[in-house]
C-alpha cells in the first residue's frame, strides 16, 4: 500500500491555518484517536453509543448513525427512539439494541391541545408525566454509554424537545457524557428557551452543514468550551470553541454524490470516536485535547468511505453503501497501525 493513501499522509490545517501533514505525528495519533485491539478487549471495550432519533417519519436517519458506530468499531450500539419507530429499525438490522422511549401519538396529541407557552406547558401534569417518563428512559442507560448522538431523525415535537433538552442537561452535568448534537438537535439549540442548555461537564461537538451553521451562528445560544463544531462541507472544518485546542480542517477528496444519510453517518462515526476518546482518556492514553483531532479522523474516515461506494456505484450511491465501504476504508487509511 502507498503512504498517499494512508490516513498518516493526510493534511490538515493548524490554528495559524498552515497547512500540516500527519505524518509528522505519525502512529502517536493514531493511538491518541483509536483504541488497539486485543485478545484482552471484551464485549463493549471499544464502546458503546447511544442514538437519540427516530419518530413516527423519521427511521432511517437513526439506523444509519447506528450503524456507522458499529461499523467504525464500536461494540454495542443503542438506538432511543419513537414507540412508532422502533419495530422498522429493529427489521433494518438486528445487531442493534432498540429501545422505545415514548408514543410520537401521545405526544403528537397532548401537544395539539396545548397553548404554545412554556409556563402551561409545565403547569400541565399530564404533560409532564410523559416527558418525564421519556427522559428517565434514556437516561437510565447513560451509566452503559460512552457517548451519546442525538438528533437524527429526532423531530421537531415540542414535547420531544422539552425531554431532550434535560436529557442532554443530565448527560453533561450527572454523567459527564461526550455528546453529538446533529441534525433536529441543532435546531433545538437555536431556540431561544435552549439557548444555555449547553455546559462545560461534558465534551459536545456539534455537526451543522452551512445552513445549520448559519441559524448556529444568528442565534444566541451559549457554547462552552468544551464544544466542538464540526462543519460539513466539500472541506469539513473542526471548529473547537477552547481557543487553545487544535482546529483542523478535513482535505480527504469524498464521492461526488451527496445523497441521504451520510450525514447520518458522519454523526455515528462521531459518537465513536469520541466514546474511543472517552475510553482512552479514562485509561490515560488521551485526554479531552485530543477530541478535535478525533473529530478530523472521523471526517476523513466517512471521506474516505463515500470516495470508495462512489468509485464502485457512481450516480446509484446511497448511504448504505457508504456503510459498507467504512471498515475497510480504516483498515486502509491506518494501515492497519493500530490493530495490535
């Protein structure tokens, strides 16, 4: 295999925008950013994520960042969704652990009757009850997760985002959670009653395209320095709040055709390399610094990945077989560096 083919090859930019090449960083950044495999590792050792997404319209988004996370290399993948949309994902693949959190109908239904005030809202007990049940479902598994994504196919019920909004502060502040905020989740933060939701507890990389960077940007909301905005584009650009962390800005040359889904499937490779990021941090290999330069991995991995599906099925590209392209994608850009 040639090294230009070779995640150790690939460029990025650094904080004063000059152009780098990894290999300068050799195989240390590769043990910064992805776990080795072991005869020692056991079931759940390379991680496992949690998705929140999925409604009564929405089941596909869900199954693709799942999926994403497992074929990157996690272990367990755990999807948090609509009662509505759990059997559908559970047919798309069993490998993945569905859990339905709440009735899109019920929530659908209580909403109609309430007045668009957040004061009512909190006054109806009714309401309430049903975002506190959705809430304790997934929170009661955050003690299992090493990182949690939220928001594909998420929705934009206003019930469904009251719940989000707490899970998201539990995950930060009790459980000290990383977290992925894409897609519905984004548009959550642009509303005004969400605007400080966000903390310093925990990592939180954010995964707009330029449209949601602009609402992003034309809003108020309050991002910490543990935040992390990875911008999607023909060049993806890693944006960290903390000035005195690495931004980096992705140069691997993707496929041609943008179709459904691979957003879906950069927010998984996400949550997977910050789970690694959260294992290897725990066991002194990394820190929080390094969650930047897991982010560029991830970009250049689905890069790599859709560059692959589109040489074999050109215009006929969909996401899943982006999926399909993503394992040997990483074996190929690492070189199979960090196997053993």
């Amino acid at each position: 295999m040639s090294s230009s083919s070779s995640l150790l090859s690939s460029s990025w930019n650094d904080n004063d925008g000059n152009n780098n090449n990894i290999s300068s960083l050799g195989q240390q950044s590769l043990i910064r950013c992805i776990p080795p495999l072991s005869g020692d590792n056991y079931k759940g050792s390379s991680g496992r994520i949690g998705i929140l997404g999925g409604s009564k319209r929405y089941t596909g988004a869900p199954y693709y960042a799942a999926m994403a996370s497992l074929k990157v290399g996690a272990d367990l993948s755990f999807v948090f969704c609509a009662e509505e949309a759990a059997i559908p994902i559970k047919c798309y693949s069993p490998e993945l652990m569905v859990a339905p959190v709440y009735q899109s109908k019920e929530f659908d239904t209580t909403t109609t009757v309430l007045p668009n005030n957040e004061q009512i809202m909190d006054s109806n007990s009714h309401a309430q009850q049903l975002v506190d049940d959705m809430v304790h479902e997934v929170t009661s598994m955050m003690d299992k997760l090493h990182a949690l994504v939220i928001g594909p196919g998420l929705g934009r019920c206003p019930m469904v985002f009251r719940a989000v909004s707490r899970i998201i502060q539990e995950a930060q502040s009790k459980h000290q959670l990383p977290l992925v905020l894409d897609a519905d989740a984004l548009f959550l933060l642009t509303q005004p009653e969400y605007w400080q939701i966000l903390t310093n507890d925990s990592i939180v990389v954010l995964t707009p395209n330029a449209m949601e960077r602009k609402r992003l940007d034309e809003s108020n909301v309050v991002l910490p320095d543990t935040c992390v905005i990875l911008e999607k584009g023909a060049t993806d650009k890693i944006q960290p709040v903390n000035q005195q962390w690495q931004s980096f800005h992705c140069q691997e040359v993707g496929g041609l055709k943008r179709s459904g889904g691979i957003g879906d499937v950069l927010a998984g490779t996400v949550g997977t390399v910050l789970a690694w990021n959260n294992i290897l941090t725990q066991q002194g290999s990394a820190c929080k610094d390094d969650v930047p330069l897991a982010c560029w991995t991830a970009c250049c991995f689905v890069k790599r990945a859709t560059k692959v599906a589109f040489g074999i099925h050109q215009r006929g590209m969909t996401a899943p077989d982006v999926l399909h392209a993503l394992g040997p994608s990483i074996n190929d850009m690492t070189n199979n560096a960090v196997n053993n």
